[in-house]
C-alpha cells in the first residue's frame, strides 16, 4: 500500500478558492437563496423600526427619558427621517408602553413583524445547513431577533459615542481617521449580524473558521457594492423620479443585495466546512458525466491529484485491505481496478461473495453496523481507492441523496447475495 504527499502550493490555494465560490454559486441556485434574500430583506425592513423604536428606549433610558430626546438618536441613523414620520412614531410608541390594550397591541405587532424577519432567516439558513434532529421553535425565533437587536444597538452606540465626543472634546467623528473609522461601524455591525448568524442560528452550524470565511465574503462583495452605489448611483435622479420616496427605494435595493450576499456568504462558509465532501461529490459527478458542466470538468477532474490525494491509497494485487473481525470503520470508493469480498466458512476456507468494481463503494457494512468487519476484501487487480473516513462518509451521504441511495441499494444486493451463498 502506497500513498503520496498532499501538498497545496499558492496555484492550488488559488484553485481551491475559485472552487470553493464556484460550488457556493450553484449551490445558491439550487437552493432557492434569491427567494430567501428577497425574505429575509423583507421581514428586516418590516422589522427594522419596531426594533429600532425598542433599542432606542433603553439606550434614553441611560441617556435621557423624553420622546425628543429618543426621536434625535434615531434621526441620527441619517435615512429614516425620509422614511418613517420619526416624531410622532417615537411619541405614539412610548405611550403605548403603557398598560392597557392599545400597549399589549403595539407589543403584539412587533414581535409579528420580529417572527417575520426571524423566519425568514432560519428558513434560509435551514436550506443551507441541513439538519436531521427536530428543530428549536424558540431557538429560531429568538437568535435572529437578538441579532438584530444586538447590531442596531451597536450602531446606537456609534451615535452616541459620536455625541459623547462632541460634548466632551468639541469635536465629531467627521474628520480624519475618526470618520474612517465612524464609516467603518456598520460594517462591523453587518459583520456581527453575520458571524453570529451562521454560528448561532443554524441547527447544524459550520465551526468558527468556516463562519469567519463565510463573513469575510459577505462583507467584503457588500462593502464593493456600497461603495459602487455612493459613487455611481445619483440620489437626485432619483429624487426627481420619486420624491422623499427615492432613499426608501435604495435603501430596499441595498438590503436585498446585503441578504443576498448573506446568504452567499452562509452557502461559503457551508462549502468551506465541508469542502473535502463536496469535492468527492463533483469527482463522482464528472466520473458518471451526469449534470456537469464544462466549467466543473476544468475546476474538478484533477481533483484527486490534489485535495483528495491524502485520500488516496494504492494496492497491488491480492493484497489485503482489511480482514474480517478487524475493529476499524474507513470506507473505500475505487478509482481503478477492482476488489473481492470474501467471507470465512466454518472450515477455514474463504468465500468470495462479490466483486467490486471501479466507481463503487465497499467495507461500509463496518460503518453502518459500528462493528467489526464482516468480511476480507482483497485488492483482485492492482487497485487503486479513495480510503473515507467515516465522518467524511456521513457528510457525503447526507449532502448527496443519490449517494445515499446508491449504498442503500448496494448493501441490499450484497445482503441477497450473501444469503444465497450462506443458504
């Protein structure tokens, strides 16, 4: 048995990347995510000022305690005093505070528009990030809401460091590095909403480092879009078209495009967490030719030259790959070649039950019984395999249903066979 070194140069960490936002973009497709961006843009617009008007009281109630006071924060957001009537909002919600119906009704309307938005999000993040256990209502809910809280109460925070700035220094955040870096806050803020949605809010959540990547890109092609938007967008044509109503209409364009960058960065950071199972999937793909396209023969048909070379073992023929009664659970996809499986009789002989062949799986009866092995399978020509590990194993099956299918219907004929030997 022979294996060779994997090693990634910078060409093929070049590679490696392309192909990880390569599968992101079509796994967004398949998976309906401009649906749940237009959801998820949706349910946060409708959210946004009953969480505003919230964070906004507790932060009055620490700085100040009149509806002038609260309506002033809010103002200094910069774009909804063309949207929402500010003043008397502010002033309608604090008295609906109050005990009685119209404050339990107020209430009730906002944890709607809240649930709104939060089920957007799960929804979409559910698409991504399949999970087989039964959900969290309550989680689902919750975590979203109190992602968006947590990132508007960070950007009140800006403002009212900004005026704290004001009153202790006579100066604002408006000039030199301190307005880079006033600029820089709600992308930190989005950053936040991002990181913690896609470790937080999905049952089945990537690790820390795939969230991060996921984030990276999120923010990184947003904040290219912003920037085109500020230097290519006339907000005065539009102003001519539709009056007070033309931020309204780029403030909706440019949350649409944020959850569409959400949701591709959550798709990214799902390929990033399991890369190595979605490359064997496009290697059996382009190895039975269904549904591959040019580009995935060009990004994926060497692949197992190089991210899944760790993967790959050799053996010469009539070599043994593993013995019965041997305690270990590694699976084998053949590349070339093929391999007997053979069972051990009462007197000592063996019995060949199959022959396997090159694009199969076999010794995943060891994995799915969590046993020791059942049977000897031995190299019948020289054989060359991808040896899977069983966590790897499992998050092929469960990505790939057709995969999943296929070693259902394989265990089953091997089973037949075998009770017809023994029989």
């Amino acid at each position: 048995m022979s294996s060779k070194p994997f090693n990634l140069s910078p060409l093929r960490a070049g590679k490696a990347l392309f192909q990880r936002v390569w599968i992101s973009i079509q796994y967004f497709g398949s998976n309906g995510l401009a649906n749940h961006a237009a959801a998820g843009a949706y349910g946060f617009l409708l959210s946004l000022m009953p969480a505003l008007l919230i964070v906004a009281f507790l932060v009055s109630l620490i700085y100040a305690s009149s509806p002038h006071d609260v309506a002033e924060l809010i103002l200094k957001m910069g774009f909804l005093g063309d949207i929402f009537d500010v003043g008397s909002t502010v002033e309608r919600f604090l008295n609906a505070l109050h005990p009685g119906f119209t404050g339990l009704t107020s209430l009730a309307s906002m944890l709607l528009s809240a649930i709104v938005f939060a089920f957007s999000m799960q929804r979409g993040l559910n698409s991504i990030f399949p999970n087989t256990k039964p959900a969290n209502p309550v989680k689902n809910w919750l975590v979203p809401l109190g992602l968006e809280l947590a990132v508007i109460l960070f950007v009140f925070i800006v403002v009212v460091s900004a005026r704290l700035s004001l009153m202790l220094f006579g100066t604002d955040l408006n000039g030199g590095m301190l307005k880079i870096v006033y600029l820089l806050f709600p992308f930190a803020g989005l950053s936040l909403l991002s990181l913690g949605a896609y470790r937080l809010a999905p049952d089945r959540h990537p690790g820390w480092r795939s969230s991060l990547s996921g984030t990276v890109l999120c923010i990184s092609v947003y904040a290219i879009l912003s920037a085109f938007f500020n230097v290519f967008i006339n907000p005065a044509r539009y102003n001519i078209m539709y009056g007070t109503l033309s931020r309204l209409i780029l403030l909706l364009a440019k949350v649409y495009f944020f959850f569409v960058f959400f949701f591709i960065g959550a798709q990214f950071a799902f390929v990033c967490e399991y890369f190595d199972a979605l490359i064997f999937i496009k290697l059996r793909m382009i190895r039975s030719a269904s549904g591959v396209f040019f580009i995935d023969k060009f990004l994926f048909s060497p692949a197992v030259n190089e991210r899944l070379q760790k993967y790959v073992r050799m053996y010469k023929r009539g070599e043994t790959i593993f013995l019965q009664g041997e305690d270990s659970h590694d699976i084998y996809y053949i590349l070339s070649g093929s391999a007997s499986i053979y069972i051990n009789k009462k007197n000592g002989e063996q019995n060949r039950i199959a022959l396997i062949e090159a694009d199969n799986f076999f010794g995943e009866m060891g994995h799915v019984l969590a046993g020791r092995r059942s049977a000897t399978a031995k190299a019948e020509s020289v054989l060359t395999a991808l040896v899977l590990p069983p966590s790897l194993f499992v998050q092929i099956l469960t990505i790939d249903r057709n995969a999943d299918n296929k070693v259902i219907e394989t265990l089953s004929e091997r089973l037949k066979q075998t009770n017809e030997q023994l029989g």
